[in-house]
C-alpha cells in the first residue's frame, strides 16, 4: 500500500514539473522571439485613412482592415493614404512588417 501512496506522489510531482519546465523555457524568450510565434495574416489593399499609429485599408474584395503600424513595425516605405500595401499582420491587428508597393 505505501507504494502505491509513493508512486501516486511521484506522478503529481511529475505532472507539476512538466508545465513549470515549459514556463521556464519561456523566461529565457525575448519579447521579439514570443511574438514570432503568432500566425501572421497578409493583408494586401490600398491605404484609405491614417489615424495616428493605426491605418484603414481596403483589400480587393473591399474588406476594409484596421492595422496598427508604430515603431515596431518594420516598414519599407511611408504609410500614406491612397499607397497600396503589402503587410503581414498578427491577431490583434500589429502589422509586424509593412511594404508600400511600387504604383503600377
């Protein structure tokens, strides 16, 4: 009987150590390699409006997306309206990358 009480102790120790390792893993992460994680979105259209670091833009099928661009963004190009961009766009809306394309 005590080594059943021992072996069910030994596998709620084991079972806390697994999720503690892995926020560990996570400590040594700079902010820049945890959000590379996120699944990005391409969002290709036409700038329509500029409000401070968050931008209006309408893609092809009329879907106008709101896209946030600040100091974190890397950026090829100014983000102006009536300019045709190329972004690629986390979850909440941060393009991580932004390209205006050359005018056609």
């Amino acid at each position: 009987m005590k080594f059943l009480s021992y072996l069910t102790i030994v596998l709620a120790i084991s079972l806390c150590i697994v999720p503690v390792a892995q926020s560990l893993d996570m400590i040594g992460m700079t902010d820049q390699e945890q959000i590379t994680t996120v699944p990005l979105t391409m969002v290709s259209g036409t700038v329509k409006e500029v409000q401070g670091d968050w931008c209006i833009v309408e893609d092809s099928q009329g879907t106008e997306w709101r896209i946030q661009v600040d100091k974190y963004t890397d950026k090829i190009g100014h983000v102006l309206p009536g300019v045709m961009i190329s972004a690629k766009v986390e979850a909440d809306g941060h393009a991580k990358e932004v390209k205006v394309m050359p005018n056609s």
